[in-house]
C-alpha cells in the first residue's frame, strides 16, 4: 500500500467516524427539537432550518474551496461543528431556542462545505485512475456508519441523554479534523488539469471536426442533466425515508425499530457488493450518463418494490439490489463529476449539493403530506416513477449526442470524457501519478491530428480560466 492509499484510507475511516456521529446525531437532534420546541411544527421548523442553510452553503462552495485549499476547508468545518455540538451537550439540560437554531446552522452548512471538498479533492489524492474504487470505499464507509448510528442512536440516548449524545458526534467531528490536520492528505492542484481542459475544449470546437458538446454556464449540458437527475433522485429518496417508518409499524407492530435495522443493514450490504463488483472493473472511472440513469432506474424499482407487502425473505433482497443500486449510481455519479477539471470540482459539487438537498427538503414535505391521503406505496411508486422518468429522458438525451457525434468521436459526453475530461492521455498512454512531473501544457498532442497548443481557448472558456471556480454559483440513507 502506497503512502497516498495509505493516508486516503486513513481519512475514510476518521470521516466514518464523523458520518456515525452524524446519523446518530439526527436522531437525536430530531427528539431534542420536540422537546425545546414542543411542537411537531417547530421539528419541521428546525430541520428546515438545517437544510436552507445546507443548499445555501452548496451555492457557495464552489467559491469557498477555490478561495481556500480543500483541507483548510474540512478541518475548520470539522472544528465548527465540533464547537456547535459541545454548545448543545453544554446546554442539553435548557436550551435557548436560538442556540439550537445556530447550531442546526452550523451543522447544514459545515457538512455541505467538507462534502464539497472531500469528494472534489479525491482525485488529487488518489489520482484519476483510482478515483472509482476510492469513492467505493468512502461509500461503503458511509453506509456502515448509516447502519451503526441509526441502531445505536436510542440506548446512547437512553442510557446518557441527549447530552451524551451529543457529546459523541461532537468527539466525531474532532477525531476527523485531527486526521486531517495530522495526516496532511493532498488536496489540492492537478497541474496536469489546465492542459487537460484545453485538449478537451479544442476536440469540441469547430476547428477540430467534432460536433461542439452543449455547455450551459461553463458546464457540459450532459453534467447538468446529471445533477438535475441527482436532484430528483433526492425528492424520490425522501419518499421512502419518510415512508419507511409506517411500513415499519405496519410489519412489526411490536419493534418497528428491528424492522428498520434490518432493512438499513440489508441496504449497507448492497452497498458494499456495489463497490465490490465496480472496483474489479478497469474501466469503472469512465462510466457516466447512462450508467448512473440506469442505476437510477433500478434503485427506484427496488425501493417500490419494498412497499409491497413482500414476505420478509423477499424484502431483504429488495433492500440489497436498493442498497447496490444506491451504491452503483453514488459512485459512477461522483467519478463522473470529478473528471471534470480541478478547478471546476467545486462548483460542480457545489451545485449537485445544492440539487440533492432541495430536492430532499422538498420530497419531505411534499411526501408527508401525500402519506397523510395516500398509502406508501402509492406515494412512493409516484415519487420514483418521477426519478425514473427523469432518468429515461437522461437516456435519451444521451443517446442522441452519441447518435448524432462526429466522425471521429466516440460518442457523445457519456465516453469521450474517459481521455480528456479525466485528464488521462489518449492513445494508451499511463497517465503520471500525483507525484510525478506532467507534461507542460504547449506540448503536441496526436489525438485529434492536430496541434491544440496552438488553439486558443473560446471566448466562455477563456473567461472561465481566468476566475476558475470563483466565478461559479457564489442525507439519509437511499438519497
């Protein structure tokens, strides 16, 4: 093992720390906001709260990580959240109405900001070959920490209160940001990244005989219609959150809780097959489009099919394609994203943070109060139906940049960006590791036949150069 898989790894298991604190935390938060508040509506007020201030932070983390360098971002996050929550195990006893809300403040927005960098900075720390499988490995992270801070959010909080609690994602949060601050990952600076966006811009202009790509404010045409995908799959996701726990008590009267394990554990599983199968593909990194709208599709399918009424042998499986499914489309998805070059990864992330929480947020209110009229499954099947409609038109439109590229593309945003857009060379050729020296940017590339060195950048690029990301736009389980 390298000593950049060796750090990476390190930070994976102190960032699990830190997500467990975090799943047991909303547990915990969500009975402490009824109990300051005493009203089911001041819940909803406080967890709205949260989430504004995570889509908010989502606008402006493209901005924040350009200004600043990823691990400063992480580490004062980290430390910020750290602080909000000894402020509320301080106060467990009688909390202020604005000490909560500042702190629901703080946790929405640190956790956008160090997601945001954490996922753009994988690249760097790996290097682009290697970034699928190390997204596997922070998915498979995750879920384990799902699974543990779901089941063991009740007896922490019955045996030490939800001072103790809080107390333990406060200890999370510190453990991640002394990883980072003593490990020192890099993460930050592809040099290998200018030369990269230029090769790739000139192969999509006209001099270079290919069809030009669709570009919406910078951005491939096919990326924004991965994060409006993604948005969507987060209004779906909300659906079967929030309809789970009345499956539940519909299943085991008695326990629901067991129920829920059961499920969130069967789904972790999934998961961890998911990165299994995608870490022994060599060619994991370069699926895009079309292999996160048909993961989309099945991840939809199998969610419905919990709802049900299968017996419970049949259920399990269920979660298990849900959890792969869910596990596929998390890391396909954010390796296509971080193909992208350097400086455009945080608003990227940015944006796709922005998109999943407001379409989580807004697949909350608007699935409890359909549960309110409708059975789950009417309310799910509506809600995924919609993810895969969205997903099927993903498809299509994909399918009709290859059917209708040039003659010597390879078809569209979902391939070509395997060479240019992750800044591998054509042609064969390894690209160096973060360690090594890159090739400078005024060398001759032989793919397209021609001399890009001598091309100079288009207008919207140029003006994109110039400011990078600054000029950009200033989750439960199954999401």
């Amino acid at each position: 093992m390298t000593g950049v898989e060796w750090r990476f790894r390190a930070v994976v298991v102190a960032h699990a720390v830190s997500a467990y604190g975090t799943y047991l935390n909303l547990i915990a938060l969500s009975l402490f906001s009824y109990e300051v508040t005493g009203t089911a509506l001041g819940v909803g007020v406080v967890m709205a709260v949260r989430l504004l201030s995570g889509v908010t932070a989502g606008l402006a983390a493209g901005a924040l990580t350009a200004r600043f360098t990823r691990r400063t971002v992480m580490v004062v996050t980290d430390l910020a959240q750290t602080l909000a929550m000894v402020l509320l195990a301080l106060w467990a006893s009688d909390t202020p109405l604005w000490v909560l809300l500042g702190a629901v403040v703080v946790l929405g927005a640190g956790n956008t900001f160090f997601n945001v960098a954490l996922r753009s900075a994988v690249p760097v720390m790996v290097g682009q070959d290697d970034r699928a499988r190390a997204n596997g490995v922070l998915v498979t992270a995750r879920s384990v920490a799902t699974v543990l801070g779901f089941a063991s959010a009740a007896p922490v909080i019955a045996l030490g209160g939800f001072g103790v609690a809080f107390a333990v994602n406060a200890a999370s949060f510190a453990v991640s940001a002394a990883a980072v601050l003593v490990l020192r990952p890099r993460t930050d600076g592809e040099p290998c990244d200018e030369s990269g966006e230029e090769r790739a811009d000139a192969g999509s202009s006209p001099a270079s005989g290919k069809r030009p790509r669709l570009r919406v404010a910078g951005l491939a045409g096919a990326l924004l219609g991965m994060i409006a995908l993604r948005g969507l799959d987060a209004l779906a996701s909300a659906s079967h959150n929030v309809a789970l726990p009345l499956a539940a008590h519909a299943a085991e009267p008695s326990d629901p809780a067991v129920f829920m394990t059961r499920f969130w554990s069967a789904w972790a599983v999934g998961t961890l097959l998911a990165h299994q199968v995608l870490k022994r593909r060599s060619h994991g990194a370069s699926w895009g489009e079309r292999a996160f709208a048909v993961g989309t599709c099945a991840m939809s399918f199998c969610f419905v099919a919990a709802f049900t009424g299968l017996p419970a042998p049949a259920l399990m499986a269920a979660a298990v394609a849900a959890g792969f499914a869910d596990g596929w489309t998390e890391i396909v998805y954010t390796s296509r994203l971080q193909a992208a070059p350097d400086r455009q990864r945080g608003r990227l992330f940015g944006l796709s943070a922005t998109a999943e929480q407001s379409g989580f947020a807004l697949g909350t209110m608007a699935a409890a109060a359909a549960l309110e009229a409708l059975p789950a499954l009417a309310v799910v099947g509506a809600f995924h139906g919609a993810a895969v409609c969205g997903a099927l038109a993903l498809l299509l439109f994909t399918g009709d940049r290859r059917g209708t590229g040039g003659p010597g593309q390879a078809g569209g945003d979902s391939h070509s960006y395997s060479h240019a857009d992750d800044g591998r060379p054509p042609n064969g050729e390894s690209r160096p590791s973060a360690g090594e020296d890159h090739p400078s940017v005024g060398e001759n590339h032989t793919s397209t036949g021609e001399d890009h060195s001598h091309h100079p950048p288009s207008g919207e690029e140029k003006g994109e150069h110039a400011h990078g990301t600054s000029t950009g736009a200033s989750q439960l389980p199954g999401s």
